[in-house]
C-alpha cells in the first residue's frame, strides 16, 4: 500500500530538539537542527521532536519507544518503520526551501534530486521571495480582489513573465512589476486531452495549464492522479460540457 504523509515547515527558532547518539550521523543531525534555528539537547521537557541517531538497533528501538511514550514525534535514523517523520534533502535559498523527501525509501535518491534542483535554481528566487513578501500591502492596494491578486502574481511568475523566478530576476524586479500597466486577463477556457492516465505523461503544456487553472472540468474517466496535479485551491467540476468562469479554466477529458 502507498504510504502518504504530509510536508510540513516547522518553525523551531530556539526550540529544543532531542538528539541521541554520536559519530557521522548524529553529527550530520546536529547540523541540521541548528541549521533550522533550533537547540540540540539530549534532553528537555519543553522539546516536541526528537532524533535518534544510536546505531545498536536495541538501544535504537527503546529509546524510539521511551520518546514517543512522553508524545514526541521522533526520527530514527535510517530505521524508517519507527519514523513518525522523516527529513528531506533541502535545497536553501532562505527564505526559499525546497525539500525533496522518499519517506525514507532512499535518502540517497533524496540527495541526488536536490543536486539537481540545486544546478538550476538561481540564488536570486531568495531575494525574489523577501521582496514579494515586503510588497504584500503594494500588491492588495494594485489588486484588492484575491482572486484577482492571484492571477497576476502567477501571470508574473510564470515561464517568460516579468518574475519568472529561473531568469533571475533581481531585488527590484517586484516594484517594477507593480508600477507597470496591468493588461489585464480574460476569462479563458483551455482544452486538455489526454492520451494516458498516467501523470507522469502529462504535456509541458497540460502540466503548466493543470498548476495555473483556477477550475478544472474533468470527465467522470479522468483518474484521481491526473486532477491532483492541480492547485489544491482549483475548484474541480465533473461535467460534460463547460461554460467559460473567471480566470482560467481548463477542459480535462481522455482520448
């Protein structure tokens, strides 16, 4: 069965996190956590998460079973089965984290995806991130409408747009984007058409349309694997015929 878990950002700024063991991995764990901000301790009444990085598999499992009986969520290196979460290979560009994680299958498949994020991110989408985020009052005074906000800010980022964040836009970029002209943008509805139910055949084109599409009409046939490829936000619409909304609409059928 498919194991399923759910990616989370916790912010730890001066938070005890346990750490167990020593040598090469706990070393590595250690970094890690002060990395995010947080404090290693062995012990703390106050910490949430723990690691243990103990290589004799005995003294591993019970101290797993000793933290998770006080409610911690615990981490047990390369033991996946006892995992409440595991850690992912993190591409960092503050305050820009990309993390790339198998759920424990394979923390080496983990690290060489990371390898090549890190080939083609540029270290400028940090800068571009801090900036949109100062301008966030900038932004709802040129867009009060949210769902109009969203579509100009994803129109902006896009592949060729003004923040298209793999060109390497600079710190200015976002004040020059909001003292431009909007042209607006209608209404659209596009159709896809499919030819496997397997995602991983998804165009260029139908993978771009699916992460933009603000409603998404899909045939009954269209595969739960497919439509998950959409924002989470879409509204998504089991219909046979589709009658063009705001934003952009994308027509989903098979064949």
């Amino acid at each position: 069965m498919r194991e399923t878990g759910l990616p989370i950002v916790v912010r730890l700024d001066g938070r005890p996190v346990i750490l167990l063991g020593d040598g090469e991995a706990a070393d590595a764990k250690r970094r890690l956590i002060e990395r995010a901000g947080a404090v290693p301790v062995t012990d703390d009444p106050a910490a949430r998460l723990a690691i243990v990085a103990i290589e004799d598999e005995g003294e591993a499992v019970a101290a797993a079973a000793r933290l998770k009986a006080r409610g911690l969520l615990v981490n047990v290196v390369d033991r996946p089965a006892l995992c409440d979460f595991t850690l992912p290979a993190i591409v960092d560009r503050s305050p820009v984290l990309i993390a790339v994680a198998t759920g424990g299958a394979s923390a080496g498949l983990a690290a060489a995806i990371r390898q090549r994020i890190e080939g083609w991110l540029p270290a400028s989408v940090g800068v571009l991130a801090t900036a949109l985020s100062s301008a966030r009052g900038a932004m709802r005074a040129r867009y009060p409408d949210g769902r109009a906000r969203r579509v100009a800010l994803a129109r902006a980022l896009d592949a060729g747009g003004v923040l298209d964040p793999l060109a390497g836009p600079d710190e200015a970029a976002v004040a020059r984007w909001l003292d431009t002209p909007d042209t607006g943008s209608a209404a659209r509805v596009e159709t896809v058409r499919l030819t496997s139910t397997d995602p991983d055949e998804l165009t260029l084109r139908a993978a771009r349309l699916l992460s933009q599409a603000d409603r998404v009409c899909h045939r009954v046939d269209v595969p739960p694997a497919i439509l998950s490829r959409a924002r989470a936000d879409a509204e998504r619409l089991e219909c046979a015929a589709v009658e063009p909304g705001e934003g952009l609409t994308v027509d989903l059928s098979m064949g």
